[in-house]
C-alpha cells in the first residue's frame, strides 16, 4: 500500500522541535532555536482574554470568520500602516492561527502546479505549504552587499514563467532579517502587475524594524490593492503567540474564496483570543515600540558576540543567520555541537535552496542580553569542535 501521497514528497518536519527536546528545560541553555520572546503581550489582551473566559458569546462557532470588532480591529491597524483602507465585513477574515492564513491564501489562489516565488531563504513554513497546496516553488536567492542581505532582481525577473500565480514574500524576513528596500519593493510590485500576479504579503512582522527603518506596505504601491492578500498574526508584534491567531486582508472579489477555505481548513478562530486581539489592536499603546528598542539590543549583542563570524546583522525581525560553512562547518553539525556548549540553535537545512542550506538561524527575542552575551564563547567552543572534526583550523 503506498502511504505517502506526492505532496509529500519534499515536505518535512521543523528541526527544531528536535533541537529544543534536546534542550529540555535545561535553565542554562540559551535558547535560540524557536519564535519566541520573554516579552509580554500587551496587558489590556491579557485582561481581555481573561474577562471573556466564560462568557457565552466567546465560547461559540460563530461567526466563522470573525468577530465584525476583531475585523474592525484589523482593518484599523491597516489602515494606520498603510493609508489604504479595507472593508471590515467584506475584506477581512480573522484565521485560527498565522500558518491558517498562509494556507488558506494559497488553496484558494492557486491550482496544482502553479508556480510560486519565494526567495532563498525563507520560512520552511511558507515553503512547505506551497508544496502541501500542490504548487511548484520557485526560490529568488538573497546576497549579502555591503553587509546587508538584498534580493537579486536579475533572478526575480528571471523567475517569472507563464506557470507563475504568486509572489510570497515576507519583510521583514525570517529567518534572515532582511528588509526589502525601495528598488526591491519597485521590483517586485512592477512584476505582480506586468505579469497578472498575486502578491501574498506575510505582514507579521512589518512593525518590528530596526536602525530607524519605516514600515513599507506593498498595497500602498499604485496598482497593488487588488493584486495583494495580507496575512497577518498577533505573534509577533503583539507577542501573543498562544493566542494562535492571524488574519487575511485581501479584496472583495476574492474574499468568499478564501472566506470559505477558512472555514474548511480552521472552522473558526476562538473568541476568548479574539477579545485579546481587539484589545490589542485598539490599545492607546501596545508596547511594541518599547519591544523594537529591546529587541535591537539583543541584536547588537549577538551581533558583537559573533564578530568575525559571516553573519548578517537583522535589519528587522527576531533572528539572524550564521554563514558556519564559509568557516569550514556544516551548520547541522554546529547545531549539535552548540547543544553540547549550552545553546540551541537550528540548522537552516530545507529553508530555501543553495543559500538557506549554509546557514544557522539565531532566534535572539527569547533572551535578555546578558545572557547573550555568553553565546561568543560558546559559539567558538562549538565551531572549534567541529573543525577540528574536520580537520581543519579553528
């Protein structure tokens, strides 16, 4: 009996459930392999959540793709980043989780065999649902120029086939942090409207910018309102990654499709964590820029902590990415080799092609910095092991 269908094929799971079973709750461990943060969320969702436990109207099916003050919510938040504003009840659907909204985008615009553009790398998470959705991957590869990480528009162009249906992009991106700058957003927007396509905008973390960087929404670009599907999450800029919600911004003519393979793929996003979402969203202050301020703390200091290691500095986001084979070492042997030093940390295998396949993802939201501080010595500990496995120098 076969027992795996093709879809399959070229989908595996996330290392880094591996990588943090193996750290158990070891409290020395620096803990870098996962999307989390020590950061709060923002305490009116807390005290939100928490009033609606209980409550009949929270506790139901309905409605299946939102709450209209949850929609209301999202649009807002929209509108305020970007200047262009969506309809609540006809252009917005809140989802069960943030990887339910990327799931769901591609279901309901495109068919098996469609192409869609990623860059390398990426999240194996948006990767792998193209490839569940039945569509073919079509990686961009990002190089480092005058230390930062940019997106190569000869390849992009070069990218697009009459196969083509999407661009699925992040920005900021993880796991490299890279931020497209106003070449790459021309690039990229000029291409979804010569060629019809869709641009599946995962927005999560669009607020979380570092070095004085300004948030740049792709439906602010002439023409691309009605050719983009903003996917959202309270995960990351809220910090309510238990609450598992997301959502998607997309417009009306397209919104009943994708409404209904919401409903068949996360059947309803729960109301006790929609009245935190609201909460957040409508918040006077959500915190997130004291957050940003923290967050690029703890860049600098995995930053220093690794000078002279190929390693870009995140221009946005929560990790950054460690070139360990430019220095003689597969990536999958310093991540166990980091376990025996105290530090978790995931090889980038399966995250894109040629270019994720050389790199360590460094998740620096979970851990204040003093404790980052630590990570140089154990990283060199750890690339020490592994050359002189090899052979080499350390």
């Amino acid at each position: 009996m076969r027992t795996r269908p093709a879809r399959l094929e070229h989908v595996a799971g996330f290392s880094i459930d591996a990588v943090a079973a193996a750290a158990d709750q070891n409290p020395e461990m620096l803990r870098l392999e996962n999307l989390d943060t020590d950061l709060g969320p923002p305490t009116p969702a807390i005290a939100a959540s928490r009033a609606a436990v209980g409550v009949d109207f929270a506790n139901s099916y309905l409605p299946f793709t939102g709450q209209l003050a949850a929609r209301k919510a999202v649009a807002g938040r929209i509108l305020a980043r970007s200047g262009i504003s969506y309809d609540p009840e006809t252009e917005v659907v809140v989802t069960a989780s943030d990887g339910d909204c990327l799931l769901d985008a591609l279901l309901a615009l495109s068919d098996p065999g469609d192409e869609v553009i990623l860059t390398d790398p990426t999240y194996a998470g948006m990767l792998n649902r193209v490839r569940l959705a039945g569509g073919v991957p079509r990686l961009v590869p990002m190089a480092v120029r005058d230390g930062e990480w940019r997106m190569d528009i000869d390849a992009l162009r070069a990218s697009v086939s009459p196969r083509t249906r999407a661009i699925f992009l992040q920005n900021p991106s993880f796991p490299s942090g890279y931020v497209l700058n106003d070449e790459e957003w021309s690039a990229v927007t000029s291409l979804c409207i010569e060629n019809d396509l869709w641009l599946l905008y995962w927005s999560f973390m669009e607020g979380i910018l570092y070095d004085g960087r300004k948030v740049v929404s792709p439906v602010s670009f002439a023409g691309m309102r009605e050719r983009t599907v903003i996917l959202g999450a309270a995960s990351m800029e809220q910090r309510m990654i238990g609450w598992r919600l997301g959502w998607i911004v997309a417009p009306a003519a397209v919104m009943p499709d994708l409404s209904v393979v919401h409903i068949y793929n996360g059947i309803t996003p729960g109301g006790i964590a929609q009245a935190g979402l609201i909460a957040a969203l409508e918040a006077p202050d959500d915190g997130l820029a004291d957050c940003v301020i923290e967050w690029q703390h703890r860049r600098d200091a995995v930053t220093a902590a690794l000078e002279g290691y190929a390693m870009v500095p995140a221009a946005g986001g929560w990790s950054q990415i460690v070139d360990t084979v430019q220095h003689g070492a597969n990536p999958a042997d310093v991540s166990r080799a980091l376990l025996r030093h105290g530090v978790a940390a995931t090889a980038m295998t399966g995250w894109g092609g040629e270019i994720a396949n050389r790199h360590l993802r460094l998740v620096f939201s979970n851990e204040p910095v003093e404790r980052l501080e630590l990570l140089g010595e154990r990283f060199r500990a750890a690339m020490s092991d592994v050359t002189h496995k090899n052979g080499l120098p350390g």
